[in-house]
C-alpha cells in the first residue's frame, strides 16, 4: 500500500506543471523636489541648513 501511495505521488508530481516566477521591475519616478531647512523638519535640528527631499512614485 505504502509503495503504491508513493507511485502514486511520483506520478503527480511528474503531471502538474512548474509554475515560472513572474517577471515584474520596481522603478521609482521622481514628479517634484522639495526644499527646506532640516530645523523646520526635524526638532533641535541645525539652523540654516538646508535639504531637499525627492517626491517618488513607485511603479511595479
């Protein structure tokens, strides 16, 4: 019985198709820039100096 459940198992394992893995990309795309001082943005930060933040979209 034992061996006619692992035939049985060889055989289906030989009948079902691989899956392939999807083939996708991430990408990001950059619509603005903005600008500021890192103490409007951050508490006790330096004052006058400045940083510029990248506004992305993530694309799958």
């Amino acid at each position: 019985m034992k061996k006619l459940v692992c035939e049985f198992l060889l055989i289906l394992a030989w009948a079902v198709p691989v899956a392939a893995s999807p083939e996708y990309s991430i990408q990001a795309v950059r619509y603005a820039s903005a600008e500021g001082e890192v103490a409007g943005l951050v508490m006790g930060g330096p004052k006058g100096e400045k940083i510029t933040i990248a506004m992305v979209v993530w694309l799958i």
